[in-house]
C-alpha cells in the first residue's frame, strides 16, 4: 500500500480509483482539469474528532468547520447535518453558511481588519458570536452597534497566546512575529485580554468565550509547542473567569492537517484532544464546551484535482509532463508557499518500469507554475491523467482566474 492511500483514494490494477471509482472514468465523464470531493472521507475525519471528544471530555464539543478551506455548498450541507458549526471570517462567508443551513448560533463570525460594513452584515445576523480580534476594533464596534438597538450581541475575544505554529511563515497566526520576521497581526495581546472583556460588557455586548489560533498544517513535530500554548490558553481562561467572566465556551481553533508528505510525521490528533481536554478539566473552568476550528484537517485529503497530460516535453535535459491546468487556477498552495507539497500520482498507470524525473507544469505565463518539481514517477504519456493529491482544503477556495483561465468543475462523489 501508498503512504498516501485511505478509503478515499486507492489503487486497483495500477489505476487510481477515487472513491471506488476509476479516476480516467471521471476524468472522462466530467472533462479535466476536475476537482473530486469525497463525502465517505470527511464524514469519517469528522467522526474521529468527534468520538475523541466523546472519549476524554466531560463537555460537549463544538467542532467548527473552517469553511475557508473549502466553502463548496455540498460539503458545508453534509457537515451540517453531522452536527458541525462554523468557523467564517468574512460576511460572505456568513451568507454561505446560512444559505447551506447553518443555524446563527452556530456561527463564529473571526474578522480581522473588519470594517463598518462587515460589522453591519454580522450584527444583523442575530444569535451569532462575533470574535474580537482588537482592543482597538471595540470603538467601531460600539458606533455599529447603535445601528441596533436592543439586540444582545454575542462576542468573544480572540487572543494571541505568543506562540504560533504552521507549515509556513505565512501560516503562522500567533507569538509576535512569524519564522521570516513578519509581525502577526492577529488576536489581542495577552496583558489586554481582561480589558477587551471589561470593555465589550460596559459598550453592551454579552462576552461568551475565548479564542485562539495557532497556525495551520502542524505535523507531530508540533505537538510539543502546542501543548504549551494549550496551557497558555487555560491559564488565560481561569484568568478571563476570575475576572467576572464566566465563558460558555474556549476555542482552540483549527491548525491539524492530513499527511501532505511522506517525511513528515502525522500531528496526533487524537491525543490533542485528549491533552486539551484534560487540561481544561483540571483547570476547574466553568466553559460549558470546548471548540476546535479544523479546515484542512477534515477536507484536505478528502480532495484531489485531476489533470490531463497534453503531452511531454524535454528542453536541456528537463522533462515536463505539460497539464491541461494551471496552479494559480486550480491548486495555488505550491505557487503560494514554497513549502507547500501535493504528492502527484499518475492515475492512468501508477507504477511503471521507465522512472522519470517529471516537473508537472501547468498551463500559466509564470515559471512558478509548476504542481511538483522533478518528482520521480513513470514517464506520462499524452492523454494520462495525473492526480494531485490533498487538494481538498486551500486549494478551490484560494484560486483565481489568473490568465483568465476559468477554475474548475468540483464534484463531490
Ligand atoms: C481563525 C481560524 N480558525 C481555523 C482555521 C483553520 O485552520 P486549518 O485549516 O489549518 O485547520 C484558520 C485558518 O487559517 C483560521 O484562521
């Protein structure tokens, strides 16, 4: 068996099937480039966080679908009807989740550099919780909030911990400054947590929680950092209640991802949960749930992009397997962050006696569109279809119609 390989995608008589489907066929049905999403696949991520909270925590748990990662109405419905809620971070995103059935109480609205006008859309969805990500954003929030007289306006505080983790400097969403040196505008600075709470109760709003968020696609290497801003997060939680706030929930955020690379070790989940609940429990704290933000987490492998192989192409000793597709377009992660890896399999003949060194080159007026450089695999023919793994999160939702190239067709099967 692949390392890659899960109940989603797999590998029968040396084709990809997806979902138990043959890849070519979908390939064939719906036209390439095509994103696949698998339902089976999500349903069962999301059954694992949610058994582990029914494990090893007395309080119930609020898993919050980043929808960011993928905000595809099929899967906003399918997490739905499981129980989720939602992370969303613009007032579109609010819309979206309403339209796909999300209830208001469900919804945690995390701006950041939020403006009058999405505080207006996010004040009049009553019953939502919007995330303070500023002491200095409570102004404007106070002038909006006249706008509506009479509502209880529910608020939390998100706050920076110090400590940030991510696969990436631009990943990284909390401490002081990134791994490149880039000051991190998230979250409100932990001497001024007390005081965004004081404040929003005197302007009016009702405080419910406490937020943080580390950073996206930790691996196990992380673990360590991030027990210790779980404990960080505690602390500030009893501090935060001892004050005269007692929370109704502490959000832990998002930040776990699927294996994206064979070298890296898997970020243990299960035991996270475990950790933070545990911590929560020995703090004595009166939160009557605990939330978590996974996007990529419960997306990321649920996704493939397929592309068609035009044809092949050698120039001074490169060989390029030139696709029917552009990253920009359709997986911009590894034109986006260098770092970013999506492990490319040919679906129309997985292993093969001629290995190669392909770069899989898409179809844009930039060197940086490449899918994978130089990655060994059996020389492509024209007419194969390629697959560009873990590209369910980040991936539709951050593309764009560079070169006027349309983004492609999402199927969820
Ligand atoms: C506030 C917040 N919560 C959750 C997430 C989801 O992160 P991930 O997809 O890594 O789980 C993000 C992503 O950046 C975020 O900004």
């Amino acid at each position: 068996m692949n390392w890659w390989e899960t109940e989603f995608v797999s590998v029968r008589g040396n084709r990809l099937q997806i979902a138990g489907r043959e890849a070519a066929e979908l390939a064939e049905l719906y036209g390439t480039p095509l994103y696949v999403y698998g339902k089976d696949r999500i349903l069962e991520l999301y059954a694992r966080l949610d058994d582990a909270f029914a494990q090893h925590s007395a309080l119930p748990a609020r898993i919050c679908y980043a929808m960011k990662a993928n905000p595809h109405r099929g899967i906003l419905r399918l997490l739905r009807k499981r129980g989720a809620w939602i992370d969303a971070v613009s007032p579109c995103e609010v819309e979206t989740a309403l339209k796909a059935g999300f209830p208001a109480e469900r919804i945690l609205f995390t701006g950041t550099s939020v403006s009058r006008a999405d505080l207006r859309s996010v004040f009049a969805v009553d019953g939502l919780t919007v995330n303070i990500d500023a002491a200095e954003q409570l102004d404007l929030m106070s002038e909006v909030k006249r706008e509506f007289p009479g509502q209880t306006i529910r608020v939390s505080v998100r706050w920076n911990p110090g400590i940030g983790r991510g696969f990436n400097a631009k990943a990284i969403t909390a401490g002081k400054r990134s791994s490149d040196g880039t000051p991190i505008k998230f979250g409100v600075e932990a001497k001024k947590v007390i005081d965004v709470f004081t404040r929003a109760r005197k302007l009016g709003f009702r405080p419910v929680g406490l937020h943080q968020h580390l950073g996206s696609g930790w691996v196990r290497e992380d673990f360590g950092k991030v027990q210790t801003a779980v404990d960080r997060m505690v602390r500030k939680a009893r501090e935060v209640e001892k004050a005269g706030f007692p929370l109704e929930f502490i959000d832990f955020g998002g930040g776990f991802g699927p294996r994206y690379l064979k070298s890296r070790g898997v970020f243990p989940v299960e035991d996270y949960i475990a950790y933070l609940s545990d911590a929560v429990a020995k703090a004595g704290l009166s939160a009557k749930a605990l939330a978590i933000e996974p996007g990529k987490y419960l997306v990321g492998d649920a996704g493939v992009l397929l592309l068609g192989v035009e044809y092949v192409k050698e120039s001074y000793g490169n060989i390029f397997a030139c696709v029917d597709g552009g990253t920009f377009n359709t997986v911009p992660r590894p034109a986006i962050y260098l770092s970013a890896h999506h492990e490319i399999v040919n679906a129309s003949r997985i292993d093969g006696e001629s290995q190669a060194r392909i770069t899989v080159a898409g179809n844009l007026c930039e060197t940086g569109d490449v899918f994978g450089r130089e990655r060994s695999m059996p020389l492509p023919r024209s007419g194969d279809i390629l697959a560009v793994l873990c590209a369910g999160a980040y991936c539709r939702s951050m593309a764009s119609n560079f070169n006027m190239r349309e983004i492609p067709r999402e199927i969820l099967v």
